[in-house]
C-alpha cells in the first residue's frame, strides 16, 4: 500500500512538474520547440534585420551553396567602386566567361549600359552576363574582382564563406570555392538591404532596360515568385526583397527579407532540398511563424532605421529610437545635409545641449562653420580659445590662417571666424570625421556625432 501511494504521489508530482512546465511563459527570442514548422531544407537561417539576432535555425553553420544569391555581394563590390549612373560598355571578353547553364538577358558586345540598369538586370533576372560585365567594368579585371569580394566576406565576419566566381556557380559546374552558411548569408543579405540602392532595386517585380546599340529597350521580372503568383500573408508582413538562386547543389534557395507594418523587418536565408513550389510554401511557413510568434508576445522584434546599420552612429541612434527620441520613420537618412532646424535637434538630442539657430537661417544647411559659431557662442563666454589665448593677435591669426591653407582652404575668415574654429579645435570637435572645409554643410550622421562629443565634453569637464 505505501509502495502504490508512493507511487500515485510520484506520478502526480511529474504530471504536476509537466504542467508548471507549459504555463512558464517563453523568454523573449525562444521559439516554442514544439510548434516550430516542419520544412524541407539543407539549412535555413532567420534574423532580426535591426538587431542581427538569430531567432531561428537550421543546420545554419553546415557548408552549403549559395547559387544566384551570391550576386549579391556582386552588387556590393560593384558599388564600392562605381557611382549608379556611371556607363559600361560590353566586351566580347566579359560575355566569354559567361556559362552556357547560366541565366541571361542576351547583351551584346559593343552596347553601353549605366551600372544602374545593370544592376537590375543582375538581380532581377539573375543574369550572369551582367554580372561579368559589372565585375570587369568596375574593377578591371576579373581576378581583382574575386579578392575584392572575398576580401569583404572577410571584412563583414563571414567566416565559413567563399567565392571563386561572381555568378554563383559552384561545383556543378567546377567552381569549387564558392560556398557559404545560411548564417553567412544573413550576414551579407543584412548588408544589402542595408544598401538604398540595392534595396530599392530588389523591392521591384520588374524593370525596363533602356535601348543600346544593339538592342531595343525590353522588360525584365525578377525571379522572385512573391511579387507574381506565390501568395502570403500580406496583412501581417510585406515581402521587400532580396534575392534568388538555383543549381543542383545549391537546391532551391531564396534570402527573403520581410517587414511588418510596425517596423520589424526578419530575413530568411533558406536553402531547400526540394522544389521551387515546396520553397517559397516553406518559407512563408517560417515567416507567418515568427510574425505570429512576435505578434503573441512569445518574440520580441526590433525596430529602427533601416540606413544606419553599420554606420559608426548605429548604437547611438538606435539608442536614441529605443527611448523615444527620434520619431519613426523608415529612413534616418545620415549622409542627408539637412536644415539647421533639424540638424540642431539632432545635436541637442544626443549632446543633452540647447544649441538655437535663427528664424532667417532655419531652412537652410547648416555649415560647419556657422556651427563653430553658435558653439562659440554659447559655450565660449565670449573669451580667447586657450590655444591663441597668450599669443599675440598677429600671431594666432598667422598661426590659424596657416592652419586653414593646409587644408585648402581659400574663402577670407573674419577674427570671430578664426576664434570659432580654434575653439572647435581646442575641444576635439574638428576632427576627420567633420568635413575639411568649414564652409561645407553638415549631415544628419556628423550632427549625431557631434552632439555625442559636445555630451562627452560636459560629462568630463
């Protein structure tokens, strides 16, 4: 009897410690193990494209093939060395590495494209004849080409990652070095959608190459099937890129990126091992998945501004977002020269300052002189900076006009001028990472910077 009471109290106490179990609430960024969708795929990867955590997985560090999505470090290393609207022409010795198994858009030798155009018939189509054109026509040749793009899977921490050809051909067709991670590709595909240009193209379903030489203007369709016939939940998330690739080796692989209505953006690098059908049906799979996960409370999701990843004001900005500082929007735009309204907001923002322009000045840019100024101005108490204060006047002028001709600069600065720039310079505020000529107008990312140093400067003084 007491050995069957024992026993009744045991099995109740298990069916006790299984139930505690399931009403223990999920810690943020755990996926409920037991619901997690069942797909087919060599690996896959899934990350918060704001924050770069990995909120869901499989096999994501196994040695896979990248096929077309390796394009996409194509696009990167073209725009590393080439303005969009510069011009390419065509050469028979960029179409003779093209691959009869490869995808192609029929350029000719003789026709000149923008690097614009190209890029959209590079990820749209996946053509591979523009990707050899792109890849000689910015660095020259195509060996140059290759370490540039090896050289920045290193630079981004891609570790498990290589490339011998800009295409993405791999063993099938003799390449042996080109293979990836799924997590790897995160990491590239995070990048890419960090680039506007790269962005807005790969947002598209189709695009019109204007005409050349040899050919008429024709239309191209990107060979991404959720912007035609594969449908999904619209109404949770938008499908915004990014891109797709088949080989034999590879499967069937699509790095999709994906954002909601509140700003949380996901990417899925997914490389399956069964049809293109069963694909894009896996990966809507794992996307409702973590949408409803976020949705339910169980996932927590970040959001910020698309444009400053991996800019050196990203941790501070978003830091900013996080506490309720800087308003939503889908871009920060950081290299944008805006007016000194906005510019002043930003450095007051992050420099805890209260830095004013005047009403007449307000819609305009705002230089980094007239900023050395205003600085002046309120934190000078209308005395010499320290660094001409024992010199004589002739000498610290001397000394200062010395400094400006060293960097070129020609335009007449008037006494306040030359005593705003030396204090600037007395406090390591003009540094490399403000322009050289102080009459060149600042950008929202050097106004964050600086209001970090004026918030530094208080913290230590």
């Amino acid at each position: 009897m007491k050995i069957r009471k024992m026993k009744r109290i045991s099995c109740l106490c298990m069916v006790l410690c299984i139930v505690i179990a399931f009403l223990q609430p999920l810690s943020p960024n755990t996926a409920k193990a037991a619901n997690k969708p069942s797909v087919f795929a060599h690996a896959y990867a899934i990350v918060d494209a704001n924050s770069q955590q990995l909120l869901l997985q499989y096999q994501a560090n196994k040695k896979i093939y990248p096929a077309s999505t390796v394009k996409l470090m194509t696009a990167l290393v073209v725009l590393d060395y080439c303005n969009t609207s510069d011009q390419i022409t065509v050469t028979k010795t960029m179409l003779s590495k093209v691959s009869s198994s490869s995808a192609k858009v029929g350029l000719r030798a003789g026709d000149t494209y923008t690097v614009s155009s190209l890029l959209h018939m590079l990820l749209l189509p996946s053509a591979a004849d523009a990707s050899y054109v792109l890849a000689y026509g910015s660095c020259g040749s195509l060996p140059t080409f290759l370490k540039q793009m090896n050289q920045k899977a290193s630079a981004y921490g891609m570790t498990h990652t290589s490339f011998d050809n800009p295409v993405g051909l791999d063993k099938g067709d003799r390449y042996y070095k080109t293979y990836t991670t799924a997590k790897d590709f995160t990491i590239l595909a995070r990048h890419a959608m960090s680039n506007a240009t790269i962005r807005n193209i790969v947002a598209k379903a189709s695009y019109r190459v204007p005409k050349a030489k040899h050919k008429k203007s024709f239309v191209i369709h990107s060979t991404n099937q959720f912007y035609r016939s594969v449908p999904y939940d619209r109404a949770s998330y938008q499908i915004i890129g990014t891109k797709t690739g088949t080989t034999r080796a590879a499967g069937s692989v699509l790095i999709a990126t994906a954002k909601d209505k509140a700003g949380h953006e996901v990417i899925c690098a997914f490389f399956g091992n069964r049809s293109h059908s069963t694909m894009y049906a896996d990966i809507r799979k794992l996307l409702d998945y973590i949408f409803k996960q976020e949705n339910a409370g169980n996932l927590t999701l970040k959001k910020g501004f698309w444009d400053v990843r991996y800019t050196e004001e990203e941790d501070l900005i978003q830091t900013a977002y996080d506490e309720g500082l800087l308003s939503q929007a889908s871009r920060f735009y950081p290299e944008q020269a805006a007016d000194q309204t906005t510019l002043y907001q930003l450095i007051n923002i992050f420099g805890n300052s209260n830095l004013q322009t005047t009403e007449e000045d307000a819609d305009q840019p705002l230089s980094l002189l007239a900023f050395a100024q205003t600085f002046y101005n309120n934190y000078g108490g209308g005395q010499l900076p320290s660094c001409i204060a024992d010199l004589p006047e002739t000498e610290w002028q001397a000394a200062m006009a010395n400094y400006c001709n060293s960097l070129n600069i020609v335009e007449e600065l008037s006494q306040t001028d030359y005593m705003a720039l030396c204090f600037l310079i007395q406090n390591n505020l003009w540094n490399t990472k403000l322009p050289t000529d102080p009459s060149d107008s600042l950008t929202k990312s050097q106004a964050v910077l600086l209001g970090h140093e004026i918030s530094t400067l208080q913290t230590t003084n």
